[in-house]
C-alpha cells in the first residue's frame, strides 16, 4: 500500500491559541479519507499547511515521495484542491476560468476542459459571467478546476457547502467514479458526516489542533455503530480528559 501523503510532527499554532500541533497522518494511494472535527479544530490549517497555502512552524510535508519544502512544484504537481470557498474573478465566464487554470497544466485539452464542466452540471452555463452564479454553482465550478488536470490526489475542504440536494449527489457520484475508475485519492474535510459515511473508507477526528482518532468506516459499521456515534463519543472522550487534566 503506497503512501502518497504524510505529515510528521506538522505544527502550525496561530496567536489565538489555535492551529494544528503535532499532526502526523497517512494517506494511502486509493484511499478516500475524511476529516471530521468541531469549528475551528484546525481541519482547514492542516489543509492550507499541506497545500503550501501558509508555511508550517516545524514538522515535514511528504507528498508521493518528495518534501514539499525541498521541491514543492514536484510534489504538488499530481494534486488538485479546494480550500475554503470558491473565490473567482467573477468578470469571467465558467469557460474562461478554466481556461485560466487549464494554463498550469499543458495536457490539459478543450475536451477535458467540456468534460469536467458537464460532470459538474455547469456545461450548459459555461459561457455566462460567474459573478451571476449562486454558491453553489460556484462550489461546482471549484470542483470542475480541482479535477481538471485529472490529479492523483484531490484535496478538498467542506466542498458540499451551498449545494442543493441534486448537487449533492453529483458530488457523491463524481467521487465515487474518480475514485473507483480512477484510482484518485481524496482529503475531504467536511461537516456532512452522512456523506462522509457513504464516501469514505477511512476517517480521523480533529479536536483541538490534534488527530484524535482515526479508522476504517467499515469497521465502525461492522460494530454496528454509525459514523456519526463514533464521532460523537470521542468528542465526548476528548472533553473528558480535557477536565480530568485540568482538575
């Protein structure tokens, strides 16, 4: 089993207190992985951290097999992401803005390009200004930018936000078929955890700035408890001890 990602001994703790501490995490070639935790636990820390979004303050980034601080461009070049909400120049069409991402990857083609814009719903709208999208239309268009080069590696952050129920389970097939034809990888940080339960195969909690937990949905179902209880129970745990180290 290839490991695509790792993160040893990442920090990144901002004036407030708050941030990541210590993070160490795997994620394997094939393996669709979920990020659950509270606001402001640190899910989007970590994500920007792996994603050369902000810099670390200690701890190393490994991504297929090479330090990002050594060679970033090298590492990233077979990831694609979407952090925090969609941002765009809204004067652009859904095409042009493609277009513009389509500039970094030279394999991109314009069959590709009306590929992943029909995947995402967003073809028949294609040439109409962004600044005329609803959220959610918006989340799609990231989404469509996220997959174009064909990534091995799609990182993702609360990427369901402002879709109605129809964009939602566009979402789910998408990741479904990338994943199972593909053999993509995914991070998806997410408060969907019904989601979660359905996409994922492996989850970690966030409490803290600190993985928690972390395991294999299908053991969790097999023991006959939802993804959402064992959620619940170590968040309670990690209260727990939080008042007994306290005391």
């Amino acid at each position: 089993m290839n490991t695509i990602l790792e993160t040893s001994h990442l920090s990144k703790v901002y004036q407030n207190d708050r941030g990541i501490r210590d993070m160490n995490l795997q994620l394997h070639e094939g393996d669709v992985y979920g990020l659950l935790g509270p606001n402001g636990a640190g899910k989007t820390t970590f994500l920007k951290l792996i994603t050369g979004l902000i810099r670390p303050d200690q701890g190393t980034i490994s991504m297929f097999n090479t330090n990002l601080a050594d060679n970033f461009a090298q590492g990233m070049q077979q990831v694609g992401s979407m952090i925090e909400s969609a941002d765009f120049h809204e004067f652009l069409s859904a095409w042009q803005y493609l277009e513009l991402v389509a500039r970094f990857y030279p394999k991109v083609t314009r069959a590709r390009m009306e590929e992943v814009l029909e995947r995402v719903g967003l073809f028949k709208v294609r040439k109409e200004k962004i600044k005329g999208f609803s959220t959610g239309m918006k989340q799609k268009l990231a989404l469509a930018a996220a997959i174009l080069p064909e990534p091995k590696l799609v990182i993702l952050d609360e990427p369901t936000n402002g879709l109605d129920i129809e964009g939602t389970v566009m979402f789910r097939k998408l990741i479904n078929q990338l994943s199972s034809e593909k053999g993509t990888s995914f991070l998806i940080s997410s408060h969907m955890i019904h989601e979660l339960e359905q996409l994922c195969n492996r989850v970690g909690i966030v409490v803290e700035g600190q993985l928690k937990k972390e395991g294999y949905v299908s053991d969790l179902l097999q023991s006959n408890q939802s993804l959402e209880q064992f959620y619940i129970d170590e968040l309670q745990l990690s209260e727990e001890k939080e008042g007994l180290d306290c005391a």
